[in-house]
C-alpha cells in the first residue's frame, strides 16, 4: 500500500512523477548515445566476436524494466518483469534462431530479415503492456517493420554503417523511445495544478484562511 500524505488523497508515488519523468529522460538519453556509438562498430565487431550481439538483450532488460517503472511504479514491474525475462533469454532464443536459419535453405533476404522480425515482434507486447496505449504497439511494430526490411532489402551500409548495425540501432531506439513518451505523457505536467496540502507535512489546506501552516508553521507558496 503506498504511503498517503496525511489528511490528502494523493500518494507519495503521485508526487513523483517529477523524478520518474527525470529518470526516464535520462534513462533513454543514455540508451540513445549508447546505441549510436555502438551502431557504427557493430558489424565489424559482431564478426570478430560475439559479446556486442550478446549485450543487446540484457540491455533491454535493464533499460525497459527503469522505464516500464517510471510509466506506473505501482504495476510497472508486470511488463517490466517480462521485459527482464525476455531481455535476459534473448541471447539463447536468438542464436538458436540463427542455428535454424544455418541449418535451412531459406532466401538470403528472408535469412536476415528473421532475426530482427521476430525480435522486435516478441518485444510488442511488454512495449504494449507497460505504455497501455495502442500507440505502444503500433510504434514498436514499425520500428521493427523497418529495422527488418533495412537488413533484407536496403542498402548494406548508410555512411559507413552496415545495414545491421542500423537495424539494431532502430529496434532500440523504437522500444526505448515509444517507453519514454508514455513516461512523459504519465507524468508531464505544462500547469501545475492548485497545492492543496502543505508541503512540508501533508497538512490539508482546504479552508484555512491563512498562508501559514497551522501544523508546522511553513509558509504555503503562493497560487
């Protein structure tokens, strides 16, 4: 049960929303640098070994989970236990995914559009649960929709960056970014609403004639 202001309906959690839209800026800030110093090295470095590829999940899990929390920390950690599970498996069902695909004779284009597809697929539905907007799902969809058709069909590199890197760069961004809208949406606040309770101990202000607190004797801000 959430810990209530004394004598006001609102919860400490409610009072936060501040922090959460801080810490979901800056969460995804990260996660957007992060993603786009790794993209130009990724190809290269997917090659020689497979450490890059096996962070990609267990970032997710991390980053998704922060996320999932700052949107509701009251049932955020639902979507974003799933986004843990999913993100902390990814290396075992992707590569064994990759394992199928060497063992088939599927088209070349059809090869390296699965991985990425079925990634950004399985990642649908926490993004939906945890944004409980249809937008989560729609904006994840694309990103995958796009980041699956850059690694079959477009250009092997965009400025010096293989096609891969930019799909994995995008698969990211569309998760992280359609996250933090709904950070922002829960918590952002343009005009901040009528202080009804004192500040300093919860005090109710409904009533009081006065701009002192009876309680503590701080001074209400001024509306």
């Amino acid at each position: 049960m959430p810990h209530r202001l004394p004598g006001h309906g609102r919860s400490i959690i409610d009072d936060l929303r501040d922090e959460r839209l801080v810490v979901g800026i800056i969460a995804t800030a990260l996660v957007t640098a992060a993603v786009l110093v790794q993209a130009p090295f990724f190809g290269f470095l997917a090659r020689g070994a497979v450490v890059l590829p096996l962070l990609q999940g267990p970032a997710v899990a991390i980053y998704g989970f922060v996320l999932a929390m700052c949107i509701d920390p009251r049932r955020g950690w639902k979507p974003g236990g799933l986004l843990v599970v999913l993100g902390a498996t990814h290396p075992a069902w992707f590569f064994g995914l990759l394992m199928l695909l060497d063992s088939t004779r599927l088209p070349d284009a059809m090869a390296e559009c699965l991985p990425f597809a079925l990634t950004g697929v399985v990642f649908i539905l926490p993004a939906w649960w945890a944004t409980r907007r249809w937008w989560g799902a729609v904006a994840t969809l694309l990103a995958t929709a796009l980041a699956s058709w850059l690694a079959a069909l477009g250009p092997r590199e965009f400025l010096g960056v293989t096609a891969h890197g930019v799909a994995v760069a995008i698969l990211h961004l569309g998760l992280a970014w359609t996250l933090c809208a709904a950070v922002i949406e829960r918590t952002w606040r343009i005009v901040p609403g009528p202080v009804k309770h004192c500040i300093a101990c919860g005090y109710p202000r409904e009533g009081l004639m006065t701009n002192v607190c009876p309680e503590c004797g701080s001074a209400f801000p001024r509306s």
